[in-house]
C-alpha cells in the first residue's frame, strides 16, 4: 500500500512585539504609504531582546504537539528549517529536542532560507516515504530582525519574526502528493548575509544585502515555473487547487505569481501585511493560520511555495 505524508496538525508562534510602518517612519526615511504599495506590509512582529529562535520554534512545536494529541514520545524525528540558529551548534532542533524531554530521536537543522519549510517537508516526506519514520515534527522559524540594519531601508521594512509548524503523519490517504525543490548558487550576491565568526570576531557583513528588483524578477519567475512543474507531474491543474499558500514575502510577487498560474486571488492565503517576511517560518505560519481560521478544510487541496536566498526554490502540492 502507498506511504503518504500526511498532516496531521499545525502550530504557529509570534513575538508579542508589533513593528508598524509608523513605527518605521520615525527610524528612516520610509512611509507608509511607500511600502504598503511596494510590499502590502502593514506590521511586523519582532522577537524581543532574550527571545531567541530556539525559544520561538519550541513555542511553535508545543502548539502543533498540543493540536496533534499526540505525546512528544511519539515523535520518531525533529527537523528545523531555519537561517538564524541560536548558536553555531548544537542544532536548534537539537535545543527543542531536550525541551521537549527527549533524548533518543534524531534532530537536525537545514538551511534554505525563505525556502526552508519547502526544503524541510520534501526532507520529511522522503523519510516517510521511505518508511522510515512515522512522525515528524516540522519547524520553519527564523529571527530575521537579528541581521537587518534598521537604519537600512532597501531591507528592514520588509521582515519580520516568528515560527510555524506541522507534524507528518505516515497515512495510506493521500497527502504530500509532489515536491519540487530546486537552488541556483549563482544568486549569491544578490541576496545574502556574510557575515560569519573567524577568529573569535564577526568577520563580513552581519546585516542582510539585498538587490530588491532581482530578488523580485527571480521570485516571479521561478515561482511560477515550479508551481505549473509539480501540477503538471501530479496530473492536477490549478482550478482543482483550494488554497495557494506562498512564501509571504511581498504581496505584489503573490499576486503576480497568482496571476500567471491562473489562480484567483480569493484562493490565496495571505498574512504578509500582519507578519512581513518570516523566511523559513512564513509558509508554516500562513498555513496554520488558515488552519485555525477554518479557510483550510480536510480534504483541501493545497498549493504551497517558497523562494529566497540561494537562491532557492520549491513547491509542494498537499491534499490536507
Ligand atoms: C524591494 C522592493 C519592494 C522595491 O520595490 P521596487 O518597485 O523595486 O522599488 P522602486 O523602483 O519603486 O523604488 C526604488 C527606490 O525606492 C527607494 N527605497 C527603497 N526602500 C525604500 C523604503 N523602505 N522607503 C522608501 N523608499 C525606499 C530606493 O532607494 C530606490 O530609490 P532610488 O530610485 O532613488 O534609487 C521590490 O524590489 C521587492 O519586493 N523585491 C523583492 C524583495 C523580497 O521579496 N525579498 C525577499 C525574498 S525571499
């Protein structure tokens, strides 16, 4: 009988500090106004001074265990999709691994950036498949505001904190139906973040560089491409999808994206105004509030996507 990935719940979590663009007016030379209608950004959320990524993807596993009913000792695996881990090791699913009182299951980190979650369930998905593993706890999360310059206006109106999660559940029904994952390392240099530790100090650019209108041109295009890639390997056109649920970087590269795949805009989730960009936790974060908001119901057919640095890319098509 066929392995599927299935869902079995989501959790999510997010700073208690809110970003404005009002806030923001008085820390650049930005309005409201100018990144409303460049990214559909309203707020952000902002991790505080002591909270650190270990902190938010723990915060995120305990609400998708609690959704689950499931007993953590059920988990046979913690994988963490994230780009801002607390220290360089051990690994922040190691760290949430011993909150969560377990010693005995493997746990790691894998880094794609914005494409994270994308990376970290075709990971979860293959371990499944392979039969493997029956349960897996899944975070996306990422501190982004811990390298933005907030006097760098190209980058700190667009990010923001938080983590999402899902636990996979080995099921004969369908679920993960395809996955298509994909990086081009020749994007380097137009989005990044250099800075790395040598010899006991910060070495290169701690804060993110970004070249915002390549960014763009490459979201949109590959976007587009993977997306049509897995319906069309899944045999599935894009009026069976119910809910596209994209990376929430910018709302202009969703409704672009949405545009060329034919999808209209009232069967795509959207939280980029309330979250800006959470990179690997955004694609989580979006589905679990679709989840709890009752948009996303048993059966649905899903469409989710990321892009980011890399630069990196995927797509995975989901029956909830
Ligand atoms: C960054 C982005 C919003 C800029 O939009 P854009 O349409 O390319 O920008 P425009 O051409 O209208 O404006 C650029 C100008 O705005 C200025 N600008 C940049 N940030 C600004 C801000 N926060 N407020 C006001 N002005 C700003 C620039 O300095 C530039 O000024 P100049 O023309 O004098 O050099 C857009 O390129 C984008 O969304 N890129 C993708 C970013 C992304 O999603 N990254 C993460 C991917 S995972």
């Amino acid at each position: 009988m066929k392995l599927y990935s299935k869902i079995l719940a989501s959790g999510s979590y997010l700073p208690k500090k809110i970003l404005s663009n009002s806030d923001l007016e008085k820390m650049v030379d930005t309005s409201d106004e100018w990144i409303v209608s460049r990214s559909g950004i309203k707020e952000r959320r902002i991790a505080a001074e002591n909270e650190t990524t270990s902190d938010m993807a723990y915060a995120a596993a305990m609400d998708v265990i609690a959704a689950s009913k499931l007993n953590p000792s059920q988990l046979d695996l913690i994988l963490v999709a994230t780009s801002s881990a607390d220290i360089i090791f051990p690994a922040t699913a190691c760290l949430i691994q011993k909150r969560l009182g377990l010693t005995n299951i493997p746990a790691f980190d894998l880094q794609a950036a914005c494409t994270g979650f994308l990376y970290a369930i075709t990971t979860a998905d293959a371990f499944i498949k392979s039969a493997a593993y029956k349960n897996i706890l899944v975070v996306g999360v990422d501190t982004v505001s811990r390298f933005i310059d907030y006097k760098d206006r190209n980058t700190c109106v667009l990010f923001g904190d938080g983590a999402g999660a899902v636990i996979l559940q080995a099921s004969n029904e369908p679920g993960i139906i395809c996955n298509e994952i994909h990086a081009d390392g020749s994007g380097e240099e137009v989005l990044n973040v250099k800075g790395h530790l040598y010899n006991g100090a910060v070495r290169g650019n701690p804060y993110m560089y970004m070249d915002g209108k390549a960014v763009y041109k490459m979201a949109v295009r590959n976007l587009a491409e993977v997306a049509a890639s897995v319906l069309n390997k899944s045999g599935h056109t894009t009026d069976q999808i119910d809910w596209f649920i994209p990376h929430q970087a910018n709302l202009r590269i969703i409704e672009s994206t949405a545009a060329h795949l034919n999808i209209p805009m009232e069967k795509v989730i959207t939280t980029v105004d309330k979250h800006g960009n959470t990179s690997a936790a955004s694609v989580p974060l979006a589905l679990d509030h679709a989840i709890k908001s009752g948009k996303v119901k048993r059966g649905d057919l899903l469409l989710l996507e990321g892009v980011g640095a890399g630069f990196t890319w995927g797509a995975s098509l989901i029956q909830f």
